[in-house]
C-alpha cells in the first residue's frame, strides 16, 4: 500500500483555513480582486453603498431635495399632429352642432309663418314675413318663396307694393331652381291675382303640390271671372285637405250667397271666423246677408266692431268697410247713436267721409237687399269686399212718361160675327136735355107715366 506523499511534496495540497490562520490569508482569485477594487480610492460602484447613520439635525433640515430629471418629451411632429387632431374634432363637433341649430331655427320658423298666415289676415301675413325674413340666408329656397308668399299677400289683399316688389326679387331664386317649391308657385299665382290677370294665376295654382292655398287661388280666379258656380270646386278640394281653412271658407261662402244659397252660405261665414275671428271677407258677408234678411243682424255685428276695433292689426280701409256695414245694420235696427259712432271709429274725413256717410244711408235704406254703393275712394276699397257692381235700371224722366202714355194702343173691339152687324156702342144722354152726345139729335120724349 503506497504512502501518502510528504507535505513538503511538489504535489502537496493547499491547507485548509483553519483558526489560526483566518479565512482572509488566502483568499480566492475573484473575492481578492473584489478586495483590490475597494482598496483603490478611485474606483466607485453604484452597487456599493455604505449606509451610515444620519445625524438628528439632517432631518429636521433636508435642504436641497435632489435635482429631478426632465420628463422625456414626444416628439415635435407627434405633438403637431395631435392638436391639429383634436382641433379637428373640436371643429367638426361645433359645426355638426350649428348645422343641428340652424335645422331646428329653420323649422321653427317655417311653422310658425305657416301657423300665423293660416289665418289670412293682414297681421298673419305681416308677422310671417318677419319671422321669416332672418332665415332666407339660411334657405333661400323654402323660406324665400313661403316669405314671398306672404308679401304676395300683402300685395293682393291689402295693395303694399312695397311687399310686391320683396316678392318679386324673392321668387328669382327658388324659381331657378330644378324643383320650384310649391310656395314659389302659389305666390307668383297671388301676385297675379293682385294684377288681375286671371289665366297667369290660373296657369301657376294649377301647377302640381300647390295643395289647399293653390284651391284658394283658383277659386278667386273663379269669382273674379264672375263664376261663383265654378268656384265650389277647387274650394272643396281645397277644404278636403284642410277643413278648417279660413280663407277656403270665407270664399266658398261668397261663392254661395252670390248662387243664392244663403242657409249654406251662412254657414260657410260662421265656420271661418270661428277658424279666424278677425276675418274680414267671412264679417262682410255675414253683414251683407243681414242686409237681405237673410241672416240676423247678430251674426255679423260681433264680427264688425271686432275688426273695427282692431287698429294694431288690421289697416285702416278694412276697418272702413267694416263700418260701413255696421253703421248700416245699426242704423236699419233704429240705432242711430250707434250708426254715428261706427262711423266715427274709421276716422274717415273729407271726401272719404263723405262717401262713407252716403253708403251708409244707401245701404241702410235698400229694401230690396244688398247692393254695391259704387264709386267707392281708394282709401276705402277692399280686395276682400269685391262684389261685382250691378247698377240699378234708371227711370225715365217725366217727359219720356208722357210719350210712352200717348203710345200706349187703345182697347182692341171685339169683332162681330158673320152675318150680324157689329153692335153700336149705346150713345149716352145728357139728363138734362135729353140729347144723345154722339148725334146730336133730341130724343122723343117718353110719355108721362099715369
């Protein structure tokens, strides 16, 4: 068995460490590298800290806190773009928005003119016209040719020819256009009406969509042309699309008074102004049917002193034909302080007053119905009270009665039969002297009776 080499051997072993001679004498290659990098003063490690107690008076001051390290920014382009992004955004949501607002003004605005000139009355057509007028730079074609409508109106019924002419430059637009709105139509029909010139407006209310304004607009043709007959027709069509239209209603009465329907015509009336209460044709023709006995007073005096009454919004020669025929009526019942104030109310003077006096005792003494006073002055005519003039036959002068007497044939003679003499008128005897007037001769004298 072989012997364990000596100690002293080239080949002997490293010694263990041991107590006595400590675990730093021999150290190994790495542990004393390490030991040489912490020798050197030169050399610092992050990872080699040394914690050491901190004094008391370092925590009641802190002093300077550290420097902080600027935050890393994105890039110059990135930021660009992302506030041009959410400009964009912010941008599209304002303009979807206003485009949402304008829609909804828009809307408004178009039912509230429709709402208001519904009632075909001056101050319906003035209120829409205004209410319209900001929103035709918004819609140039709807809104300008509803708000020519209205002008239009104003132009016909109440003669502004400054609101003619607003028309006018209004309809250029929308009348170029590939589809003419029906409003458009129907205004160029009323402006032509106010010109009477009755196959234009006919031509232009015929024209498809016009709806019941359109029926309204022929029906006036119809009346104007002096066929109150063919009026009914495009009245009821205009009625089947609205029942309760006040100027389909006011019309179709007049159609049927003028065809001498009264009953229905009455009707006709009472409905509009319960649909429009300031209408002036419905009032008219209510009165104009009192004055014929065909209707009470009581039906249309109401309607009068109203419209009358109504200075903010009714002019001034429809409040003058309402007094005419209110003084009429209140002056026929006997009320003549009535009769006096009505006239008063129109605040005629001059000529017009004197017109106005002069109808109002025309009218009120006509037994034979109502008639048209002709020779009406412009400040007192109304395109809603256009019944058409019928003269009265004038009578022949006393000269020309003597002529016609003398020209009148004497008594025809019967003539005799054949074969008998025609028979002598008996000649007549004076009672005094006994002589026939037609010989000459005496008569013998009759014996005296015993």
């Amino acid at each position: 068995m072989p012997k364990p080499p000596p100690p002293d051997s080239d080949t002997a072993q490293p010694a263990e460490p041991t107590l006595e001679t400590g675990f730093d004498e021999v150290l190994p290659e790495g542990v004393a590298a390490g030991a040489a990098r912490r020798s050197d003063p030169e050399w610092v490690e992050a990872t080699d800290t040394v914690t050491r107690p901190i004094p008391a008076e370092a925590l009641d001051d802190p002093g300077e806190p550290p420097p902080e390290r600027p935050a890393r920014r994105p890039p110059r382009n990135l930021q660009v773009a992302a506030i041009a992004g959410v400009a964009v955004l912010v941008l599209g949501a304002a303009l979807l928005y206003r485009s949402h607002h304008r829609k909804q003004v828009l809307a408004k605005g178009l039912a509230h003119a429709v709402r208001v000139s519904w009632a075909d009355t001056h101050a319906g057509y003035r209120e829409a016209s205004q209410v319209l007028e900001p929103l035709v730079p918004i819609d140039v074609l709807e809104a300008g040719a509803m708000r020519a409508y209205a002008l239009a109106m104003l132009a016909t019924d109440y003669r502004d020819e400054r609101a003619g002419q607003e028309a006018e430059a209004l309809l250029l637009e929308p009348e170029r256009a590939t589809e003419v709105p029906s409003a458009a139509n129907v205004a160029r029909a009323a402006l032509a009406l106010g010109r009477r010139e009755a196959g234009t407006a006919a031509t232009y209310a015929a024209r498809p969509g016009g709806g019941a304004l359109a029926g309204v607009i022929q029906g006036r043709v119809a009346l104007m042309a002096g066929n109150p007959a063919g009026a009914l027709e495009p009245l009821d069509a205009a009625l089947l699309v609205d029942p309760r239209l006040p100027a389909a209603l006011a019309l179709k009465g007049d159609a049927l008074r003028r065809t001498r329907s009264p009953a229905a015509a009455r009707q006709a009336y009472l409905a509009a102004l319960e649909s429009s209460p300031l209408h002036p044709r419905a009032a008219y023709g209510l009165a104009k049917l009192a004055l014929s006995a065909q209707a009470r007073p009581d039906d249309a005096i109401p309607a009068l002193e109203r419209i009358l009454g109504d200075r903010a919004g009714t002019p001034s020669n429809e409040r003058g034909r309402a007094a005419l025929h209110l003084a009429a009526l209140k002056g026929r019942a006997g009320d003549r302080a009535g009769a006096q104030k009505a006239i008063e109310a129109a605040g005629a003077s001059g000529p017009d007053r004197a017109w106005l006096e002069k109808a109002v005792a025309e009218e009120e003494l006509s037994r034979t119905g109502y008639h048209v006073v002709d020779g009406a002055p412009a400040a007192l005519r109304s395109a809603s009270d256009d019944d058409p003039y019928e003269p009265a036959p004038p009578s022949p002068p006393p000269e020309a009665k003597k002529v016609m007497a003398k020209k009148a044939p004497a008594k025809a003679v019967k003539p005799a039969k054949k074969g008998k003499p025609a028979a002598k008128a008996p000649a007549k005897k004076s009672s005094k002297t006994g002589t026939s007037k037609s010989s000459g001769k005496k008569s013998p004298a009759k014996p005296a009776t015993p």
